[in-house]
C-alpha cells in the first residue's frame, strides 16, 4: 500500500484559521496551538496554504521571497516549533509551493524590470506593439494575460492577477532555483508538498490568438509538464513524501500520468470537474441550480478512470478558493447536520486521499456577504466591477458574489461563541460568518451527534477498514439523478455507500447487490439519520454505509 492511501489531509488557511497577537490575522503560532484539537480530529497531514513573504495581493498566492516566513504569521523560529509539535503528535506538514508564478514584488522580477536580460529570461516577455497583447488570452482573474511594461517596451504573462507573473520553466535557470527552494523546505522537516497550478507552468511554443475561448487550451497540461515533474521530483527527491498538484481545467489521461507511481511524478491531484456543475456553461459567475446528474457521472469516470489507469485522487469538496459545500450542494436549514455528513461521506469513502478543508469538519456555512466592503479577495472585487460592467445590478452582482465568492472559504474559523467566534482578540481582517454561536468547534466537540464527530468517525473508518483505502470502486445505477450509490470492494470486505443529494424522500427500488431488501446480509456500519429507518426509503440527504463481510 502506498504509504499515504490510509491518510487524510487537513488544509489550513493560516490568515483565517487562529490570531495568537491580536492583530486580527491568523498566525503560524495559532497553528500550533491548535494541534491538539486536529490530533482529536484524527488527520494525519496539514497543508498550509502560503505564508511566505507576500504583498498579500492574492493572500499570499503572491510569494514574493520563497524561502521566509513573512512577519504576518510570524518568524521561522515560529515554523521550526510548528513542525517540531507537528511531529511529536504523528503529523506532518504540508506546503503549498506557488511556482507558475511569482509576485511582481519578486526580487527576481524587480531585476527583470531594470532590463537584466538573465532575468528577464525567468518570465515570460513577448514583444507586441503598446496597445496591443501579444495574444487575446484572459486572466482567470479577468481582464487581459499580458501587461505591458513602457520602459522594456514588451509585455509580461500573468494568467492570474497583474502582480502575479508567470515564470518560464522552459529556463533550466528557473527549475534550478525552484528545486532549491523544495530542498530548503526540505531540510527543515516538511513531509509534502501542494504544487499550486502546476499544470498551467508548461507554456506553448507558438503563441496565438484563442478563438475558441480564453486561451487555457494552449497553457493547460502544457507541451512539457510531464518532463518538468519528473525532473523536479528526480532532481529533489520528494518521491518519498506526499505530493498533490493542483490541476486547473485538466483531463483524466493527464491526472492518471501524473499520479501513476509508475510515472514517478506526484503523488495524486486535486481536479475540478465536479465543482462546476453549479456553473452555467462552465461560466462560475453565473448562477445554476446543482445538475447532479452530471456529478455522478464525474465522479464514476474519475473514480472509475483513475483505478484503470493506476492514478490517484485528492479527494475534496471544499477549500480556499471554493464556496463552503453544505451551503452549495447540502441545506444551510433543516438538514444543515444530515446533509454535512452526507455531503462528508460520499467523498470521504470513495478511492482517494480525502481533504478536510478548515472548518468543513464543523459544517460552516458561506458568509454570503451582501455589501461589498466586506469583501477582500481579489477575484471578487474584479468580478464585482466585471458583472456590473456586463449590465449586472449591483444587487445582482453582490447576489453572486454571496454564492460564488471564494471568501466564503476565508471568513475565520469558528472556535466559540466569543467574541469573533474565539478566531481572534482583535479585529478580524475579515468578518466572522455570524451564526458562530451556534456552528463552532466547543459546542461540536461537547455534541456527540456532531459533524465533528461525524467527521472523526469517517477518517477512523479509513484506518479500520483497508478495503476503503486500498479497494476497487464500482457506482451502481440507483435509477434517480440525486442519489449515488457506490461499491468498494477487496478481496475480504465489500462497502455498500448510498448517497441522496435530495432535499425530500427517495424510494429506493433497485440498486443491484444493494442488500437494502435483506439486511440481514449486511450490517449497517454507519449513517447519518440516529436510527437505521425504512431501508426502502431515503430520507432527506441520508446516507448510509453497509458492511458485508465475504
Ligand atoms: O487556484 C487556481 C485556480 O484555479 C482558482 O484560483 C480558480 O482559477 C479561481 O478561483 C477562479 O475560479 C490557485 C490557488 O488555489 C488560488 O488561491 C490562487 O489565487 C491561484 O492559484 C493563483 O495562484
Ligand atoms: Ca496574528
């Protein structure tokens, strides 16, 4: 068994997770003293979205000095205690390293802009006339991919925000100084490693107009990625540790070559299919009703795809950048507690590396912010003058935002009914979402009904039962497009998972080697309704897990 099946991963957003000075922005140090709490919890791995040195344009997806702690969180003697607590309680940690780009506050990028040719070969410069981009691409944060430089007279290639350029990887120079920074993370007791848009760093050799769309076909699982993760992973040697790549709009060949062992490249990958299906023709900002229909079948043909072709997946509902999964796919409402365990257990019992991103473990909700000074990340605002521009209302754009935002994942955990839900002494850089008094780790922890018991339950399942991390998974046909039913099997044990995604009963009538109509074959080993109910009917969001052994 490859050593990180039976694992679960803990994401972290250091900014919003736990302020121990009283400014008001979460610190490495609040980590720390929070280990304690994730040790209960039962992950074995915390990724940590970024801290470096950052003008915070993109919180920190914008790394200015790759090798630092910026003194927001707090200093690297801060980090080396984290690690060490880290390690005394069985965890490791994860970073997250951002090198499709990096922030224009770069001490490389400021050489490029003084015209030192050596670095200006570290980005990505093009020659076009002022007014006009080398090419019509868009950036993901809207807007043109180009920016152009008057004194250089050339353009520069930002996929994301105009502070964030990307970098050429074509350049053995670049690749030599990112392998430098895994091997300084490394030497200080990192476990893993979360590459951000890795996909997206193989650029095209022509460069040309997309008349099809925004131009991602030509830079997305690039000409070179694979060699590029191999040389990486070869020349660092972080084959041995835990490794996810973050793939944006990829393909499932692509994410089994990636995450094949047999291809010595990462470890697994996050992919993003089946958190579109709430876009209207693939467009995040405007507003659909959930067609799970479609999720289902995402999650057969990557689940499905993925064990053919020997790849593993991240598997994930929620983190920094998405919409909180009760409030998008789940019930906010009456089945706010059912709907989150259902939600919890139809990932977290697939094939796959399950993530826990902060907060989920407790149900938090979206903000849904409806003013707009509430808001602080970057693609939002751009998106609030966008939508407007576009004709949108304010009201209307602020009514998307409130659904879309990926603030809705950056609102500060909620620890307690305090003030600021126990998240800071301060003022939060960001508001609390206000039902904390209600929805917060303390009330959760005393609730033994809780989806955070819930959740611990899930991730000692995983421990238990090899047949979870390690057995085949067939999805059966349920006959309803809001229900999902799916069998792991190994040679011992066989795992019936059923799954509604309905806000209103389902009659369960055939679902193959269901062994619903004869409970007697199978033991129901978990579900989120406190009695076992009709077996022929699915309550409300219910799920439930049976056992049968062979
Ligand atoms: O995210 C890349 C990414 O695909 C998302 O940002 C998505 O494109 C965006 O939310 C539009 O839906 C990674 C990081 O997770 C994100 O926080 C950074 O902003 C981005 O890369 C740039 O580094
Ligand atoms: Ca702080």
């Amino acid at each position: 068994m490859e050593r990180f099946h039976q694992k679960v991963v803990y994401q972290i957003y250091p900014k919003s997770f736990c302020d121990t000075n009283g400014d008001g922005i979460g610190d490495l140090n609040g980590v720390t003293e929070k280990l304690d709490y994730l040790k209960e919890l039962g992950v074995d791995e915390i990724w940590l979205t970024p801290f470096f040195c950052s003008p915070q344009r993109d919180n920190g997806y914008d790394v200015a000095d790759y090798e630092s702690v910026d003194p927001m969180f707090g200093t690297m003697e801060d980090f080396d205690r984290l690690v060490t607590e880290a390690d005394k309680r069985g965890m490791g940690i994860m970073l997250d390293m951002v090198f499709n780009h990096t922030s224009t506050a770069h001490r490389w990028f400021q050489k490029a802009l003084q015209g030192d040719p050596e670095y200006m070969n570290y980005y990505i410069f093009r020659d076009a006339p002022a007014h006009t981009p080398p090419t019509n691409w868009v950036s993901k944060f809207g807007g043109s991919a180009w920016e152009y430089v008057p004194s250089l007279k050339k353009w520069y290639l930002h996929l994301f925000d105009v502070t964030q350029a990307d970098l050429n990887w074509e350049n053995p120079r670049v690749r030599e100084e990112l392998k430098n920074v895994i091997g300084f993370w490394k030497q200080k007791g990192v476990k893993g490693f979360r590459f951000d848009v890795v996909n997206l760093i193989s650029k095209p050799e022509v460069w040309e107009d997309d008349t099809q769309g925004d131009g991602r076909r030509f830079y997305t699982d690039g000409p070179h990625i694979h060699e590029y993760l191999k040389e990486l992973t070869r020349d660092t040697g972080i084959d041995e540790m835990i490794t996810v790549g973050e793939m944006s709009s990829t393909s499932l060949d692509n994410c089994i070559r990636y995450s094949n062992p047999r291809e010595k490249e990462l470890s697994m990958c996050f992919s993003f299919h089946h958190l579109k299906v709430d876009y209207k023709d693939g467009q995040k900002w405007v507003l659909t009703e959930p067609d799970y229909a479609e999720l289902k079948r995402l999650f057969r043909t990557w689940q499905e795809g993925m064990e053919r072709g020997g790849g593993w997946n991240a598997v994930f509902w929620c983190n920094h950048d998405q919409p909180r999964i009760v409030s998008r796919f789940g019930d906010e409402g009456t089945y706010w507690k059912e709907s989150a365990k259902m939600l919890a257990t139809a990932i977290h019992l697939m094939r796959g590396t399950p993530y826990i991103f902060q907060g989920e473990e407790l149900g938090m909700t979206n903000a849904g912010f409806q003013e707009i000074a509430s808001y602080r990340d970057v693609e939002s605002l751009n998106y609030y003058r966008i939508l407007q521009e576009e004709g949108k209302t304010e009201e209307e754009a602020l009514t998307i935002l409130g659904a879309r935002s990926r603030d809705n994942g950056r609102t500060p955990m909620q620890w307690n009914a305090g003030p600021h839900a126990g998240f800071t002494q301060g003022e939060p850089w960001i508001s609390v979402t206000d039902n904390y008094e209600t929805i917060n780790a303390e009330a959760e922890r005393r609730d033994p009904d809780s989806i955070f018991h819930y959740y611990q339950k899930l991730i000692a399942l995983r421990k238990q039962l090899p047949v979870i991390a390690e057995g085949g998974i067939r999805f059966l046909e349920t006959g309803m497009p809001d229900v999902m039913a799916y069998v792991r099997e190994d040679g011992t044990d066989t795992l019936l998972v059923v799954c509604s995604f309905a806000g209103e009963e389902r009659i369960v009538t055939s679902m193959g080697e269901t062994w619903a109509e004869d409970p007697e074959a199978a033991e129901m080993i978990l579900a989120n309704y406190g009695d076992g109910g009709e077996s022929s009917v699915l309550r409300p969001f219910e799920t439930r897990v049976y056992r049968k052994m062979k």
